[in-house]
C-alpha cells in the first residue's frame, strides 16, 4: 500500500517491525467521521485506487486521519496566492504584491487547521525557510505567465457531472480560461517538478478528467489543457479530443465498477510500490506486516 505525494520525495516513514505489529484487527480510529460507501469520484481518489486500492478503502471508507505534510501545505499555500492575485487589477499583478501575499496565506490557513502547527513548532528557522521556497515558487510563476494579460473566467471551480450508469465525477479546476470564441483552457498549478515524457500520464489523466466533467457539463470539449510546474518552471500541454475523453471515461466507468465491488465485498487488496516509503498507513498494511482495521461497511460474499 502506498501514498501518492509528488512533492513529498525523500520524506519516508519508519519501517514497521512486523514483529511488534498488531496480529489482529484493530479497531476503527477514534473521532473519525462515520464511515460510508463512496458515492463520487474525483481525480486523485480515482489515483488512489488505480495507485493501491487499500489506500482508497483507508482515505475514502475509513478516514483515518495522515500526518500534515509540508509540501503539500506549501501547495495549498501558493494554489491560494495565484487564486487571489487576479482579485488585483491588470498591472498591478506583480511579483512583489504576489509575495506579500504568500505570508498572509499561511496564517490564515494555520488559524483554519491548527494541526498544521505541528510542522515546524518551535523551529522558526525552519518555517522561515518554508515560507522562502513559497515565495520562489510564487516568483517562478511570473516567468511562465504574465497574468496582466490574463482574465481568467473562473478560479478554484468545482465541478460535477452524473453520467448515464449515475456515476458522479467531481472536482476542483485551478484556473478556467475562456476564449472569445468560446474555447475552453483548464490551468493546473503543480508546485513540485514537472515529470519526464514517460510518467506524464498520470498528471495528464487528471487534467482528461476535467475535460471530461466540463464536456459533459457543457457540451464542448476543452481545447487546452495546461500544467503549470512551477518547481521546474515547465509548462506542460496538450489538446485532448471527444474520442480521447470517451476512452476515459470508459476506463472511469470500469474503476468504478471494481471500487463497487470492493466496497461491497470488502476486498481491499494492497498494492507495494516505491511511493509506500512516505504513506501515512504502512502500519496497517498487511504489505509491511499490518492489519487494516475492522471493515466497518456491510459485507456482500463475492460471486
């Protein structure tokens, strides 16, 4: 089993022993919201799955809670700024006002999730230098854009679709650009570095996903869609076409059905990678000598 984080590269969680690990079920953690069967699929849980089913069952059916993580909080910080900076006029969308921005981000958003405390605690160093790879970050991005050119039709935008079997696709869409003829742009910010042409399909199948929610939401398929990375200063595209979107949601409609089961079944197979070294669960994978806790959905034989 294993977590997906492509910014948290070299961060590893301590082996478990399974000496000492448990050799029975354990219980459901305490505090944890009620568990219940998924009813929607977005990008990164449909990563999930595809990544190690078990990840799935524990982040979507059991909610265990995961240690924060500073590059993905550094993420949710700069994702923040680029959101707010086109709340400024055309040119005043400068790099400084941009950085003045990043520090208040983060504030706000230690004062909303106060577990994020537990990053740096007394470490003000630590933090500082934090806060200093977030305002390259942000830096970098005006050498990719000049977003004074730019007006963006909609920022952080949610959006669901139900297809015909009554899946339900969501998700959130960084940035929508909308062309005066109508064509359709969906912007991606990554703050980690931008994959080799050989491990692109994951970041691209996401940006497909989109494409397909707002196809079906509107009835035009986008003519772009961008990855902005902004820790190599790359910019990654490509245009899709109905044929591509079609072969996605087939593979979508399939995920589901093999979620379906395992939730009916539940059976959660693990699945060992090199992405386990920095999951937050190894000590309730059976890959490394753990038990998963009690299943706590309904049980259906399978056939």
């Amino acid at each position: 089993m294993s977590a997906s984080s492509s910014e948290a590269a070299g961060v590893a969680s301590a082996d478990v022993d399974p000496a000492v690990a448990p050799s029975v079920a354990v219980p459901a953690q305490a505090g944890a919201r009620e568990p219940r069967p998924p009813v929607s699929l977005s990008p990164s849980r449909a990563a999930d799955f595809m990544q190690c089913p078990l990840l799935y069952r524990l982040r979507v059916i059991d909610k265990l809670p995961e240690k924060p993580s500073a590059a993905a909080t550094r993420g949710t910080v700069v994702h923040t700024v680029l959101e707010r900076l086109f709340d400024l006029p055309s040119g005043q969308r400068t790099p400084e006002r941009a950085v003045a921005m990043v520090r208040p981000a983060w504030e706000a958003l230690s004062a909303e999730r106060p577990e994020l405390a537990e990053l740096f605690g007394e470490d003000v160093a630590g933090l500082g230098t934090w806060l200093a790879d977030a305002d390259k970050l942000v830096e970098r991005y005006f050498t990719l854009e000049d977003p004074n050119r730019l007006e963006p039709a909609r920022r952080e935008l949610y959006v669901e679709t139900t297809l015909e079997d009554g899946l339900v696709l969501r998700g959130v869409v960084d940035r929508l650009d909308v062309a005066p003829a109508g064509d359709l742009r969906v912007v991606d910010y990554k703050t980690g570095k931008a994959p080799s042409p050989m491990f692109q399909d994951k970041p691209l199948f996401q940006m497909k996903f989109y494409a397909l929610v707002l196809w079906r939401q509107g009835g035009r398929v986008p003519r772009r869609l961008q990855l902005v990375y902004l820790g190599s200063g790359d910019v990654i595209t490509y245009d899709p076409d109905e044929g591509e979107l079609l072969a996605v949601e087939r593979k979508l409609r399939a995920l589901w059905e093999a979620i379906d089961l395992a939730t009916r079944t539940g059976e959660w197979l693990p699945r060992k990678s090199k992405l386990c070294g920095w999951c937050d669960h190894r000590e309730v994978c059976p890959e490394f000598g753990g038990t998963p806790p009690v299943y706590p959905l309904p049980v259906v034989p399978a056939p």
